[in-house]
C-alpha cells in the first residue's frame, strides 16, 4: 500500500505527504506550522506518525513552516547540501518585503535620486548626488540578490521569523525553558539534518526515494520518485520545463503529481509585473499548461492510475483551463483516456489517493 495526500499546492504553499504501510514522509513544509497540522487532522494524516520531512528546494512557499515543525515533531529534515546551506543563509532575521513592495521601493529611489540630481545647482553637488546614487544602486542590488524568489509577487519574499510561531503551533510537552531560549536564537535548529544527493537513491523507512535534478532558480531544486511495495509515486513541481533526465524518470509511474502553474495567455495579460511573468516563463520558472500538456501528449508512457495537477496559480490559471488542456491531450492517444486527473488546490487537502 502507498498512499499520496496533497495538503497543499501553489504559490502561497506547498506540502504533501508519501506514505507506505510503515513510513510516512512529508515532502516540503510550505505552510505555517499551525496549518500543517490543522490540514493534516483533516486529511486523516497522524502528524505524530510522520518519519521525516523531505525538501525539494528553499523557496518560501515550500519550507515557511519546516523548522518549527521538525522541532515540534522532533524529526530529521532530508535536504541537498547546497539546499541546506540555502536555507540557513535565508533564515538570518531580516525585515518582511513582498516582491512588489521591493519593486515600488526600487521605482521610490530611483524618483527620489532623480529629483535631487535635477534641483543639484552645483558640479560638486551633482558629484556627490552620483555618488550617492551608485551607493544605492549597489544597496538595492545586495538587497535584490538576497530575495526570496516566488511567482506571487504578494508572497513575502524574504522568511520573517515570527518568534511566536511556535507558540501558535503548541508547546512542546517535555521541552525545557532552556532549550527554547537556544532554539529561538537559532532559527536554523533543527532535531537532525540529513544530506542526500540527487541522482542517487536512498530510503526513509521501507520508502525507496529517487530525487532527480529539476531546472528552477533554486540552489539545487529536485523531483521525487517514490516506491514501496511494488507502488510508484512522482512529485515533479516547480520547473521551467521538461528536460531529458525529468521524462526519463517520470516512467512507469502509478500516481504523478506534475505541475500545471499558469495559462499562457493569462499569465501575459494578468497583474504580475513583467519581471516576475519573465521569470514564470523562464527555464528556471514553472510549467504552463501547454508544456505539461505537451509532455503528456509526446513523452508520457500512459501508466499512472492518477495524474494529479499541481501548483496551478490563483492568478494566472483556472482549475478547468488545467484539466481540459491535460484532457485533451490525453484524449489525443485513445490508449490513455484511463488516467484520472485530479487537481490540487491550495485552500484545502486534496482527499488522499491510495493504491
């Protein structure tokens, strides 16, 4: 038995749990802890039975509530290394900025540097105004380089740490006063980190984990295959498109949760600003349903029982726009119209899927 419960999937938060007959793994923590724990109660999911958290890269949406939640749970937290290190840079203490808000800050500066250089009535003046411009020019850019990528220009950007979250999340039963006061001062604390490699197989439990390379703008981004008891599960979110390695390891697949982020023509017309739409359609952004209903149409072997569509934006997506496009391109080879299609939200726990 296997069994895949999406708590949740999108931009603002991103969390499902693999599970065998033994093991029970949490693949990202893109939500409060508080709400974690909330979705899985209602999913039927005993956080208290979980064995590990599993990470697919640092990005907000997918780890905002796992170090509060491996210490609640006292469970170890699997990442790559250069996605832990990641991780830890990201959770130095730093002032909340959503991307849209660094955008107009950007557009205040460059207004404010603009009106000074034009009232300057001396070459010292406009001198030292240059000056001054190029040191905040090179501010911003730290500042920038430091962001926390998202593809919802409201989503914060960079990981407030909320001393309180772990209040919210409940006390720890035996933690002493100590112990606690150490753990706020680190907010990079965790129960036990372990290290693998993608490309390279290793097993949490009785769950045999293959992570494979992904192309996103994270320090090292990876998919997931999952197999226990003769079941195969896929997870393959947040890529800017299907390279050879990513369809090689999509075969043979009983469940595949494959992203279908945004419809073209929404996301060209919709309110994100153009930088964030450019980096959306990159190579390193998400899949559009056109690119998910391609791979399916051309690359996918047909074998999954259940495709389930994730990551789909509030924005720039409708849940029917990604069920048709994946409808009609299986409806294009007669020999697949078996696969169910399932789509994850991001309000609520899709009902889990069990073979």
């Amino acid at each position: 038995m296997m069994r895949m419960t999406v708590l949740a999937s999108g931009s603002k938060g991103n969390s499902t749990v693999i599970a065998s007959s033994r093991t029970r793994v949490l693949v990202d923590a893109g939500l409060s802890c508080r709400e974690l724990l909330k979705r899985m109660a209602v999913a039927g999911e005993d956080p208290a039975r979980l064995d590990a958290i599993l990470v697919t890269h640092e990005h907000q949406d997918h780890i905002a509530g796992l170090a509060v939640l491996a210490r609640r749970l006292k469970i170890p937290v699997f990442f790559t290394e250069p996605t832990h290190r990641a991780w830890v840079r990201m959770l130095t203490p730093r002032s909340t900025m959503t991307y849209a808000k660094w955008l107009d800050h950007v557009q205040r500066e460059k207004e404010a540097r603009a009106t000074a250089i034009a009232a300057s009535t001396s070459t010292a003046g406009l001198a030292t105004q240059l000056a001054a411009q190029s040191e905040a020019i090179a501010s911003v850019s730290a500042e920038a380089a430091a962001l926390n990528r998202s593809d919802d220009p409201n989503a914060t950007l960079e990981l407030p740490i909320d001393p309180d979250e772990e209040e919210l999340c409940g006390p720890e039963p035996d933690s002493a006063a100590a112990q606690k006061a150490e753990q706020k001062a680190d907010p990079t604390h965790l129960p036990a980190v372990e290290y693998f490699h993608s490309g390279t197989q290793f097993s949490i439990g009785d769950i045999e984990i293959t992570p494979f390379t992904i192309p996103h703008d994270a320090a090292d981004p990876c998919g997931f295959v999952f197999e226990a008891e003769g079941i195969r599960m896929a997870l393959a979110t947040d890529l800017g498109y299907m390279p050879p390695n990513v369809k090689a390891a999509l075969k043979r697949i009983d469940v595949l949760l494959l992203e279908s982020n945004h419809d073209l023509e929404m996301l060209r017309d919709g309110p994100y600003p153009w930088s964030v739409k450019q980096r959306v359609l990159s190579r390193v952004g998400h899949l559009s349903n056109h690119a998910t209903a391609e791979f399916l149409q051309k690359d996918y072997d047909g074998g999954a029982a259940w495709i389930v569509l994730g990551h789909l934006s509030e924005s720039n997506n409708a849940p029917e726009l990604a069920r048709l496009s994946a409808e009609q391109a299986l409806g294009n080879q007669p020999t697949l119209l078996g696969n169910r299609i399932l789509l994850a939200g991001q309000a609520v726990p899709l009902d889990p899927i069990t073979l």
